[in-house]
C-alpha cells in the first residue's frame, strides 16, 4: 500500500511541475551495520572527509564511518562538568541543538557547536575537530562564542547553526516559550523593548552581558565569528559586562551601529519567528530557508532571496503563518508571509529541509521538508520567492519510516538525509537513477 501511494504522490508531485521523478525513490539506512543511535537530532559531513558526525541529544558527538560501521564518541558534553563553563542541559527540548564546520574547516579544523546551558540557554562555541586516523575533539581548545538567554526555561531553544555563502555564523533563536508569546520578544529588537511584567518577569537573574540578550529571542542572528569585539559601548546584546565579545557583527547586518531602530541589537537579521527549527542555504545560489514550528493553527517555511539582507518581521506573535494572532506586533503593515504553510490539522511541529543539489538529477531544485508527524513534502519555487504546491493532510511525498522525525542533513555530494531521533535511526533518499557527475552524464 505504501509502495502505491508513493508513486501516486510522485506522480502528481511530477505534474504539478513538470518534472519526471523516479519511481523507486525512496528512503534507506545510511549505516545498516551502525545499529540505531541515541536520540539523534542531525547529521553532517566535515569538507574533503568520509565521515560523517552526528550530534545527539543527551550531548554525545559522533564520527561515523558508514563503510566500516566504526562509530567514535568524540565528546559527551554531559561530562564535562566545570570543563563547560554555565554547564548542559538535555531537560525538554534542550541539549546538543546543531553544529557547523567553519567555511575553511580543512584547515583551521574549527567546529562550533550549539547547546543548552544550565535552564537552556542557547550557547555557541567553537572547538578543534580532528578527523586524521583517531578522530577527536580537543576539549582545551573551546572558545565560548556567543550566549542567548532563554528565561524561561527549555522551551523554544532553536538552537540551529549554519554558516551562510557569506561565511558568516547564521544562528536561530526560539522565543524562550512563553505561553502564546505574552512577553512579545520575537517582537523586540532592543533591550529596551522587553517586557519584564507579570508572567514575563525574569525567571532567571543572571545576565552577563551589558545589554540584555534577551532580546535576540525569536530571531535569526548573523555574526562574525573570526572577528572578536574589542571593549567599549556598543549595541551587541550578548556581550560580555565590557562590551567585549568573541565575534563581530557584519557592516550590512540591517541594525548594525545605527542602522534601523535605536538601540536594536546588531546581531539581529530578522525576527518574528516563534522556534525556527532548521533552516538551510541552498548551495547553489544562497537562497536562505527556514521551518518555524507553529503555536496552534499554522506551520511555516519563511524564505530569504539570496543576497537579500533587507530585515524582515515574519510576523509571530501578529500572526500565526497568514492568520491573525493576538500576540504583540510591530510593523503591522510590513509583515513577510511564508512560502509555504499548513494547517496544523495536516501535521505539527516544521522541519525545515533543504534544497536537493545531489546525484538524483530530477530531483534537483526541489524543497523537501517534513514535520515530527514524519510525513515529507516537496516544492519547487515556480516563480521568484513562490513556492508550490502548498502542502495538505495527503499530498506529501512519504511518511517516513520510525517514529519522530526531527531534521534534515546534508552530505558533501548533495545527498540528503532524515533523523529520526526516537527510533535512532538516520536514511538517505535514494534511486538507482542517480548520475555520477554534476552535468547529468553517467
């Protein structure tokens, strides 16, 4: 039956864009001999390596080799202890979030990982990865880039990390998780701005930096990670009590210095997002992507045109995907609505996939994402920043083999991936009609 309904959703998939997929396209283990892992949320693969790293909830980091079925534990942040300065955190939707391998890892070795820190505070920092016969991670050499707070608690961590074509750290924040968002921080761009009353009272005293990171809630930032900031005043929002901090904000970011509105913080590129969870630059041409899990009657993919830097205000709390919410606005009249989105009777909780660039010819350009209901859709964008077809209840591709699915990954080749982290298990999209070079030819 599944084999049947597959084709079938392939075959309108086919004609709604012209384009022919092959029938046997389908979903397989990466690593048969690999045995399942322990709660994984992504999978990644290091430039000029054939091995692949995996990051797990619980803290672990992994080397895989899927020829031999060799699996290195490379780090346990668990186990640290004082080693990790402000501790992790795996409660709720804690843990170790997402990594990224800097644009010149071959050969600085730089490998930045996003974790939870003590009550879930999102926190970056980069370490050396070696991937020479003994892979291992020096745990010395750690560089503690950035801190977000999240004040109340695990909820709404985002926590993803990728470096753009600009070479620059592109970082997704959830909006802490207040309940339908009261405190309004997707909304806020400045210190200033945030609502300390009633519920949005701070639950967690301690702030270190000279502003109130608070406010990159609900946002997607953009720094300069090569670049430390000296001391002195400036309008970073999570610096250090000097203003000091260990990356730089880019000269285009839209509130950098002065830029915008007074006192918004630099890092921010764009905000009203309610907990972007995985987003992705297609490789192609840098067009930027981004799944943001819904409250309770949308889910969405928002969209960025390569290049384009303008900020945008995707509109959580004003509204939930194109229906009006009851939350806080700002900027009513200039809101982005998504390319994509569904109802949340068709399924919940957005996975934001990524743009196919692999060996499967016809399958390249197309969109596939998915949500924890494991069903994955596809799109093609028809037209400049329009995508089609929406998704429905029963137009998606397939529902994934396992039980939750929670990302996406994406090998050197182009190969895409889906992570299931209750069952442990990570599958490729395969067909046999693959090529082997990039110009279609066998």
């Amino acid at each position: 039956m599944r084999k049947s309904w597959t084709a079938f959703a392939l075959l309108m998939f086919a004609r709604a864009n012209a384009q022919t997929l092959p029938a046997d396209l389908t979903l397989t283990d990466f690593c048969p001999q690999c045995g399942n892992f322990d709660l994984p949320l992504g999978i990644h693969q290091p430039p000029q390596s054939n091995l692949y790293i995996v990051n797990e909830k619980g803290g672990a980091l992994k080397s895989v080799n899927a020829d031999t079925g060799d699996i290195t534990t490379l780090v346990d942040l668990s186990t640290l202890g004082s080693l990790l300065p402000g501790g992790f955190s795996d409660n709720g939707e804690a843990g170790l979030l997402s990594i990224a391998f800097h644009p010149e890892f071959s050969q600085n070795h730089y490998v930045y990982l996003s974790y939870s820190a003590r009550i879930g505070d999102t926190a970056i920092a980069r370490f050396v990865l070696d991937l020479s016969a003994s892979p291992a991670l020096d745990v010395s050499t750690r560089m503690d880039v950035i801190l977000v707070k999240q004040d109340f608690g695990g909820r709404h961590n985002g926590g993803h990390i990728a470096f753009g074509p600009d070479g620059y750290l592109y970082i997704g924040i959830g909006d802490g998780g207040t309940i339908r968002d009261e405190c309004g921080r997707p909304q806020t761009l400045a210190p200033s701005e945030i609502n300390d009353l009633g519920p949005c009272a701070i639950v967690d005293p301690i702030f270190p930096g000279n502003a109130d990171s608070r406010a990159l809630l609900g946002k997607i930032l953009r720094i300069d990670p090569d670049t430390p900031t000296p001391a002195g005043e400036n309008q970073l929002c999570a610096s250090a009590l000097d203003g000091s901090a260990n990356y730089a904000i880019p000269v285009d970011n839209p509130f950098a210095g002065n830029n915008g509105v007074a006192g918004a913080c630099d890092e921010i590129l764009h905000y009203g997002l309610r907990n972007p969870w995985r987003f992705s630059f297609d490789r192609s041409n840098g067009k930027l992507l981004i799944g943001d899990v819904g409250e309770g009657g949308r889910e969405e993919i928002s969209y960025q045109p390569a290049g384009d830097l303008a900020p945008r205000n995707f509109g959580w709390s004003c509204r939930e995907g194109t229906i009006p919410f009851t939350g806080l606005c700002r900027d009513t009249h200039s809101l982005t609505d998504p390319v994509l989105e569904y109802d949340r009777a068709a399924g919940n909780t957005i996975i934001g996939g990524f743009v196919y660039r692999g060996p499967i010819v016809s399958l390249r350009g197309t969109y596939l994402y998915a949500d924890a209901t494991r069903k994955v859709w596809m799109a093609r964008e028809i037209e400049p920043s329009v995508f089609s077809p929406q998704p429905t209840a029963s137009n998606y591709w397939m529902r994934a083999p396992g039980s939750y699915l929670v990302s996406f990954g994406e090998d050197q080749a182009g190969n895409l991936y889906t992570v299931d982290m209750s069952a442990g298990r990570i599958l490729r999209i395969t067909s046999a009609a693959t090529t082997l070079f990039d110009d279609g030819f066998e």
